[in-house]
C-alpha cells in the first residue's frame, strides 16, 4: 500500500513539474493600459526543421510565392502611409459659469460671454500620400478624421514627423487631402489603381494605425462591392472586406495585389467596436477627381442636377408604370438645370451619359462629378413610355440649395392610394381615386397651397387622376399655373392657383 502511495505521489510531483512548467512557457499578463496579451513561447530549432522538412516542396512554393508577394507589397506602399496626428479644439457649456469667482474658479480663467469654455482633443487615424507638387506633398485621409483639426502631424514609416495642414475637406463623401513640405525626394507616392475592376473575392490589404499601432499591415478579401448604408451620410458606395480593420485604420489605403490603392479605409460595422469582418472602404475612383478639385479650389465642386431623387419600391414602380431600375425624380427645383432642360416629376432616370441608372446613389455620385458648364444627357421614362433624351446643362452645387425649399416643385411626394392607406386614413368609399400627399415640404409650394400630408389629390387642373401613372402625366403638362382637387374629411375642395 505504501508503495502505491510513494508511485501516486510521484506521478502527482511530476504532474505538478509540468503543469508547472506549461504555465511558465503560456501566461496571461495585463499590460497597463494595453489590452490583455498572451505570451505564448516555444522552441525553435529543431522542432521547427522538422515541420519544415515534412511540408511538400511544390506546396511550399506557392505558398512562399504568396508571401513574397505580401512582402514586396508591403515594402512598397508602407513608405506612402502615414499616421495622422489631429488636435481638435472644441468648446462646452461651463455648468457654473454663472456662480461668482469667489466660489468657485478662478477670476482670471478665460471663458466666453455664454459661459463657453474650450478644451484640445487629440485623435489619431491614417493617410496615404497621392501626389507630389515641388516640395509639397499630398495626402488622403477621411474627412472624419482630419475635417475638424486645429493642428496636424503626419508620421512617416522610418519615423519621421511632419507639421501639416488641410489643403479641403468634405463631409459629403468624407474625404480630405492634407499636405506637407519635405525637399526629401525619396519619400514614395502610392500609385492608385482603378477600383471599378475590383470583384468579390479579390485579395486585398489594408494599411495604416489600428489601435495606434502604427505602419500595420491586414490582409483579406474582398467581400462584397457596391455597399452602401443608410445610417451613413455618405454618398459613396463601399467596397466591403473581411480585412481587419479597427478605429485609427480610417484614412489609410486598401490595396490590391499590384500593389495599387483600390480604397480608402472609413468605417466598421461592429456590435463590439472592434475588428468583425465587416470593414468598408471608400473606391477610390471615387475620389479621384476630388483630388484635383481641392488642389485647385480647396473644396469639391459638385455638379448640380436640381432633382430630388428617391429610391422606390416594386410596388411604387407598378403603379407608376415602370419595371425597370433607375431613380426617380420624385420633386424638381425651379429654375434649376433640371427644370430648365426639361425633366419633370415624376420623371423615371434610367441613364446618364450613355450609362445605364442602377440606384440614386449612383446617379448622385456621377452627376456630381460632371464639371459645371457641361452638358449631360439624361434617358427617361414618363408615364410608362421612354421619352427622347433630355440635354441639361449642369451647374455647380451650391453649399445651401437643400434648404430652398420654396423652390421645390411641387413641394411633396405622392403615394399610390392603396388598400392600406385607405384604411390607415378611413376612406371607406372604394369611389374614392388619385394619389395621396406625403413628405409636405415647410415654405414649398404645396405649402403655400396648404396642402396637408394625408390629402387625397384627385385632379389636376380639374383633369381626375386615379394613380401615380394618372398623376405625373397631368403634372408634366403644367407650364404657368396649378391648381389641384383634394378629398379630405369627407369632401372634395379645389385649392387656390399657384403661377410660375
């Protein structure tokens, strides 16, 4: 029996050694102000000759092939990213800016009139440089990073700093192009590919400061192209990839396996604020005209078209009369580009240019790259049939046309009166037929004619309309003046006359 217990024992001790022994070789430590980090070490040597005996020549050289790619790619484009260093300075409500100095403060403190103080943010992001003019070099990054900065400073990968400053921003597409002076010629240009041949599936990397760690490298697929978010007030669509992106990659490049920037690296979708898979990057032919836009102006210079656009369901679509993709030009300024070459609401954009319309963001982004001056032409389908092409000269966008509504014709959004909004707005009379008023714009001219969301339009012009289709024909007709028939609380009522 004693022996039995000596062997336990012993088996116990040499238990413990090794246990013992593992826990030296893997732990877990918290690094102060890190994340936790696990060290794990082994043994090279032999171990490792092995395994690399036993890994078939032919395999091993694809693989090493791969990895030389990475290498000479990354040894490439890293010397053209750059860490951005931004302070922003902000402003917040002093909550005892109203309490004497002699309780509280000091009497020689500066603060606004209001009890205003301010106070330096600093963030970090990344960049790519995309140009070079003398001395003066020039680098992308996202608008959200560097828009707003008071100061910045962009840190090259051999270390070097240099004091920057914004050259334009625009929150729009969220882009900004920030310059530096270095007489050091050396100091590589990223070279841009083109981002319309990128398909799913493509292998790509990302580069910049995730977390702040510096000149990092990811490397992935692209998983999708074309994205786009309606939380986002962005009018680009985004190349998707399951490359690791974190907060400080926005504004570094995606690239692609020559070695090109293919996109510029904005957003994560993450329910935990961290890296899922699930990364979004600008394309960069996207931007590529805004470049030289803000080199010239200091800003983008958007073409202006004078249309609000909207996306519409199959539903919508049916009753309008069409079965095909495009946008649809829901409501039209006045004396805008638009109202002047001869679109209508109502009015069916299927092409631009010769270019098929697959959704508004599309037709937005490339009408906002025409230059102001030139002529556009527009494919459109009225009343269910395709009309000859309309020609529009463009103009440039102005910072505060959204706010014109007084000059958005006619000033709401007509809904097909189906099943579902008879009962939602009690019409119980099946006789009952037009359109039903939504989306009333403040000060437009649907508002001058008080016209409500949730009235019934029956006619135009005195002419009846049952549906959408019905609608815009009468609507595309009008030249000097409107007026419309409206059923609401159980009786129909002619609205007074709006002129042109």
């Amino acid at each position: 029996m004693k022996k039995w217990t000596k062997r336990i024992l012993g088996i116990s001790a040499m238990a413990i050694v090794a246990f013992a022994l593992v826990s030296f070789s893997c732990g877990k430590t918290k690094v102060k102000g890190s994340a936790e980090t696990t060290f794990a070490e082994g043994t090279a040597g032999v171990a490792y000759a092995e395994t690399r005996r036993q890994t078939p020549a032919e395999a091993l050289k694809v693989v090493e092939a791969l990895q030389t790619s990475f290498r000479s790619i990354s040894e490439t484009l890293l010397p053209s990213v750059v860490e951005v260093d931004v302070t922003e300075t902000k402003t917040y409500k002093d909550p005892f800016a109203d309490i004497p100095f002699f309780f509280f403060g000091n009497p020689n403190d500066k603060k606004g009139d209001d009890g205003t103080r301010e106070y330096e943010a600093k963030g970090l992001g990344s960049g790519v440089i995309v140009r070079r003019t003398g001395n003066t070099l020039y680098v992308l990054t996202n608008n959200h990073v560097a828009g707003k900065a008071s100061k910045i400073s962009v840190k090259l990968n051999d270390g070097r700093e240099f004091e920057a400053k914004i050259i334009g921003a625009d929150e729009r597409m969220d882009i900004a192009l920030l310059s530096f002076e270095s007489s050091d010629k050396t100091i590589p240009v990223a070279v841009l590919g083109d981002s319309d041949e990128v398909q799913t599936g493509d292998i790509c990397l990302a580069m910049g400061a995730p977390l702040g760690y510096s000149q990092s490298v990811t490397q992935g697929i692209v998983s999708a192209t074309g994205r786009s978010e309606p939380g986002i007030t962005n009018i680009n669509d985004f190349i998707q990839t399951d490359t690791a992106i974190n907060q400080g990659n926005s504004g570094g490049p995606l690239v692609n396996i020559y070695g090109e920037v293919i996109g510029i690296n904005t957003w994560i979708a993450s329910q935990s604020g961290g890296s899922q898979g699930l990364g979004f990057a600008i394309p960069i032919n996207n931007v590529k005209s805004a470049i030289d836009s803000f080199i010239k102006n200091g800003k983008v210079a958007y073409g202006w078209l004078g249309v609000s656009l909207l996306d519409i369901s199959d539903e919508y679509k049916k009753d309008l009369g069409v079965d095909t993709n495009g946008a649809f030009a829901a409501e039209i300024f006045i004396d805008s580009p638009a109202f002047k070459g001869g679109i209508k609401p109502g009015d069916f954009i299927v092409e631009l240019n010769g270019k098929p319309v697959k959704t508004v963001n599309q037709l937005v982004r490339d009408v906002g790259g025409l230059e102001a001056g030139t002529n556009a032409t527009f494919g459109i389908i009225r009343g269910g049939k395709r009309i000859p092409d309309v020609t529009v000269k463009i103009e440039e966008r102005a910072a505060d046309v959204e706010n014109s509504n007084q000059k958005l014709w006619p000033g709401f959004i007509a809904g097909p009166l189906t099943d579902a909004v008879r009962d939602q707005l009690k019409i119980d009379s099946k006789k009952i037929k037009g359109v039903v008023a939504t989306n009333v714009q403040e000060r437009s001219p649907a508002a001058a004619l008080r016209i409500q969301n949730g009235d019934i339009i029956t006619a135009v012009n005195g002419v009846s309309v049952e549906n959408l289709e019905d609608f815009y024909e009468e609507l595309s007709k009008v030249t000097k003046f409107i007026n419309f028939d409206i059923y609401s609380n159980g009786g129909t009522i002619t609205t007074g006359t709006y002129k042109f």
